[in-house]
C-alpha cells in the first residue's frame, strides 16, 4: 500500500518526550523534584493539532525598582525544543481577567489571542520571548523555545561530566571544569551551583539544563582559552582575561544587586550569539583591567540577541582600566539586537547604547547596527562620554573614536535627553555617525525636511551633541 503522509516516530529523549515528523519535532522536559516552581501560568504546547503537553513553570525573580528601593518579584519560565511550528497556549491563573495579552520582542511580530484567561499563539522558529498579560512585565512568563539538539553527547564518554535530569549539588556550591572537558546539562537537570572554567582550554558546557536562580555568579570563564557555553540557563555568564569564548543561546536572568548579566573583562574574541539577558544591573558590558584581570578588549561581539535591563544599562563599554598602562577597547560589535527595556534613574548611569570613557581608556571602532529598542520606563537612547567618575576611575578616559549607530530604531515617549559630551581638548569624542537612525518612524538626518537652519540635528530627536566632540553626522544609505 502507498505510503501517502510521513511515518510519526515517537522517540524517549533522556526523560524528555519527542514528537518527530521528518521536518518537524517537540520535546519537552520534566522539572526535578525539589526546585521552585510558579503557577502563574499554565503553559502547553502542541505540535500539528496534536496533544497539549504541559510544561513545567519555574519560578524566576526578577528586580522592580520603586522610586529608589529594590523590589524582587516572582515571574515565570519555561523551556522546551521544537523544530517545523508550534502552538502555544499559556493559562493566566491570577486572580482577574486577561483584558490585554503581548509577546515581545514586538519586532518578532507574534500575534497572539486571548480566549477566556489563555493567551495563544503560534511559534514558526525558536526563540526566546516574553509573555505580558494586562502590561505586568514583573510577572511574566519567560518562554524559551530551544532548537532541537544536535550531537547530545554520551554520558559514558570519559571526557564528559554530564548531569541527567533531576536537582543536582556540586560540592562546596562550585562545578570546576577541567580543560578538555564537557559539561552537559540535560533538559530537567537543575544546578544548583556554581560553573567555574579557570585557567582551562578547549572546555564545553551545554544542554537545555539551568544553574539555579539563587546561584550568584552562575558562570564565570576566567583567563581560559577555546571555551563553549551554549543552550542553558543561568544567573549569570562572566568571561575575564581569555580568548575564543562563544556563549550561544544562553538565558541570563538575575534579581540581586550587581547582577550584570554577560560581562567581559580583559578579554579577546568574544562572541555571543542569540543570548538573552535580563538584568538587575547592566545587561553586557566591555571593560579593560578590572577584578584581577588585565588588559584591553578587542573583537567582541554580540549579535541577534535581546536585552531587558531592570537596572541600569543594557549596553556599557568602557569604564573600567588601568590609568597607568593606557588600555585600549576596540573592535566591538553589537548587531540585530532587541532592546525590551532600560530602567535607571541615577542621570550618571543612563544610555541604552552607553560609552563611558574612564581610566585612560580609548575606545574606538564600535558598531550598533540594525538595533531595536522599545518603549523603555526610564533613561537615555545613546549616551557618549569621556568622564572622571571618582567612584570607579582613577582618570577620565582619553578618547572615543569611529562609532557607527546603523538602522537603530526606537518607538516611545520616555526617552531622556541622549548625550554625547568630550572631556577636554586632549580627551575629545569623534567621527560618530549615525546612519538611518529613525525615532518614532521619523528619519533623523542632517538634511531632513522641516530641520530649521538653526537647529542642530540633535535637536530633532533629543541627543544633546555637548563640547569636545568632532564630526558628528547623521546621514541615510541611498
């Protein structure tokens, strides 16, 4: 007889279940026993009209900033595998009706419907999103829909430290990886502890697993070489003094006072690729010598990502260095970036985009392009400076050099007067250029319509161009 549809394999993966047909597939995964969970939500997904399965939803804290205070809140996560597409449905079980329902990242473009209390949409590639009910982003879900695992690899290998589903505790509260080593974090295996890579080469760690959100610091890769995190999830990913790192697909949600989520510090060749970042501090940062490390940055990248700061920045560079060796940042890459939010009210710790110059630092050749950057609660779109900020430098920077702000958007009504502002005649901003910027759809460039003669083009969307600074330009691509 002829075969007219494909054959529907059911597969066991780890303790995860699998759905597969050929080109499209689902696997989701068990929460251990013993870790925290919320029931904010009731999440399912479904894969060609089939069965609902239920995920496990986590609970996750996040930090609120009321007026001056720190407030932690209880949000939701859950996590699964999918290739082809998927429905989605997940149950707001709060007391009160669902009058309004979003997914963000809203460049991302996923409708959504609300039927009853349930908020349903479809998704036709992974990614990382969030669910909002009634505009509450303190109690949302974190929805992370993986793409399917490749080359999982055997737990009999000796060269693998691979932890199974299920709650585990590394002694003393720290993982410490030897070089050569893979860790694999199944899907349903929680962590609870540290992940330290120090002073190691040609070390791994992935999976669908997650460090515990009470693990502060999560994963710290320390003067070390040829290094992979990918796929899990953590509190925190810090890389300082190394070279060759690559953090691809990893979630960073903290709620703890300086929880940075993805610092760099000292370091070369650092990329991070489609990583999500919710912080209570800066979401990713770029400094010279710093905590022990020393030295420069160059050829750092952060590509096809989205950042949501509850504090502070979600991009800063620059800072921190060592006033007497002279260090120089350079090579920075930050491409096809969702920005979700920005939330500080200390005027010296705004910017979306923020370059601070300090400790002799000189930062030069940086690229923002194709950026996204929503309705943020409070502060700055650019902020550029060379400053002596007493509290953390020991000099003002030297100089800020060639940035490009490239097919950078936002939309809203909430943004502070942007600056970019030199120090002195020594220490001075120049050859910024901004290309096809466009604030609430409007193109800001210098010979745009309705611009008065008098007006700098600064003027026309809020970006305060302040002295010792040269050759600022705002342009369009033909």
């Amino acid at each position: 007889m002829k075969i007219k549809h494909w054959l529907l394999l059911m597969l066991l993966v780890g303790t995860g279940r699998a759905v597969c047909m050929a080109s499209s597939s689902l696997v989701t995964y068990p929460a251990p026993e013993g870790v925290d969970l919320n029931d904010d939500f009731t999440v399912q997904v479904r894969q060609d009209g089939g069965e609902w399965k239920t995920l496990p939803s986590y609970l996750v804290k996040v930090d609120e900033v009321r007026d001056t205070k720190h407030c932690v809140e209880d949000a939701s996560m859950a996590i699964f595998d999918f290739s082809g597409k998927v429905d989605v449905k997940a149950v707001y079980n709060n007391k009160g009706k669902v009058n309004t329902a979003r997914v963000r990242p809203l460049s991302y473009d996923i409708p959504c419907r609300v039927e009853g209390n349930a908020v349903c949409f479809e998704l036709t590639r992974p990614c990382n999103v969030s669910v909002e009910v009634n505009g509450d982003i303190f109690h949302n879900l974190h929805l992370f829909a993986n793409p399917l695992e490749t080359d999982v690899p055997d737990k009999n290998d000796p060269d693998v430290l691979y932890y199974g589903p299920g709650l585990h505790t590394p002694e003393n509260g720290e993982l410490k990886v030897p070089s050569g080593k893979t860790v694999y974090l199944a899907g349903g295996a929680v962590l609870a502890g540290r992940v330290i890579m120090e002073g190691v080469h040609d070390v791994n760690l992935r999976g669908r697993g997650i460090i515990d959100y009470k693990v502060k610091g999560g994963i710290r890769i320390a003067n070390s070489r040829n290094v992979l995190v990918e796929g899990v999830v953590t509190t925190q990913c810090a890389t300082g003094g190394s070279d060759g790192v690559t953090i691809r697909n990893v979630k960073s949600i903290s709620y703890y006072g300086w929880g940075d989520g993805m610092n760099v510090f000292a370091s070369n060749n650092v990329l991070f690729d489609g990583v999500f970042c919710r912080n209570s501090d800066d979401c990713t940062t770029v400094y010279g010598t710093r905590l022990g490390f020393e030295g420069g940055c160059r050829n750092i990248t952060m590509q096809n990502s989205t950042l949501w700061a509850d504090v502070a920045h979600p991009i800063f560079i620059g800072i921190h260095g060592n006033s007497k060796e002279q260090e120089i940042l350079e090579d920075l890459n930050y491409v096809n970036i969702d920005i979700l939010d920005h939330k500080e009210k200390q005027l010296n710790y705004q910017g979306c985009m923020a370059i601070n110059a300090g400790d002799n630092n000189l930062i030069r050749n940086v690229r923002f392009e194709n950026i996204r950057v929503e309705d943020f609660r409070q502060g700055q779109l650019v902020n550029l400076r060379i400053f002596y900020n007493k509290k953390y430098c020991t000099a003002p920077g030297r100089g800020i050099e060639n940035v490009l702000f490239k097919d950078i958007s936002y939309t809203g009504d909430r943004a502070e007067v942007s600056v970019i502002e030199g120090y002195n005649e020594e220490r001075k901003i120049k050859d910024i250029r901004f290309e096809n910027l466009r604030v609430n759809g409007q193109l800001i460039t210098d010979d745009m319509s309705g611009k008065p003669g008098w007006y700098n083009t600064g003027d026309m969307c809020r970006i305060y161009v302040g002295p010792h600074v040269e050759n600022v330009v705002f342009t369009k691509t033909e």
